[in-house]
C-alpha cells in the first residue's frame, strides 16, 4: 500500500540508491560473468566456432545474448534548447595530378 504522505516518484529515503546505479548483487553478478567469460575466451571461442559449423544462427544467437553482460548499454541522451549540431567538413579529395577533385 502507498504511503499518501509521499508524492508519485519520491520515496521513503532521499539518501538511497542513485537513479542508474545497479545494486550491490547486480555489480557483483556481472562481475562474476564478465570474469568467467574473460577467463574462458579461448574455450568459448572453440565452442562457438563448433555451434556455428551446424547452426550459425545459434552461435549468433549466443554472442547476442552474452552481450550485455560485457558491453556497457547504449545510453539514450536528449537535445536540449543549446543543441548544436556536428558540423563535418570533408576536403575535396587531391587528383593524381595534384589538384582538388570538385
């Protein structure tokens, strides 16, 4: 039951958790899975190698679902007001005889 007290999105302890900070069992799980996996490359590597000789897909598959656990996650980010665009300004490209290619 919500406390009536407290607002839509507050909670009870102002000093908790940060927003985007995992918990302690989650850091450690996933350091655990990053060790194993770093610690079994060469072995997962054969095994992969011998999945995709049936089933490509599968082997795929796995490296898809074992990414997350050792890639950092695509952060989403937002443009506010003072956005600027990348502007790139690429050169004409030299011809053989030394001059710039329009």
């Amino acid at each position: 039951m919500a406390n009536p007290a407290w607002k839509p999105g507050q909670s009870g302890n102002p000093n908790g958790r940060p927003k985007g900070k995992p918990n302690n069992i989650t850091a450690e799980i996933r350091k655990a899975y990053e060790l194993l996996i770093h610690n079994n490359v060469d072995s997962m590597t054969t095994w992969l190698n011998e999945i995709a000789l049936e089933n490509p897909e599968k082997a795929f598959d796995i490296i898809i679902r074992l990414s997350p656990f050792v890639l950092p996650k695509k952060q989403e980010i937002s443009a506010d007001e003072n956005f600027q665009p990348i502007q790139l300004v690429i050169p004409p490209r030299p011809t053989d005889d030394g001059k710039d290619k329009e």
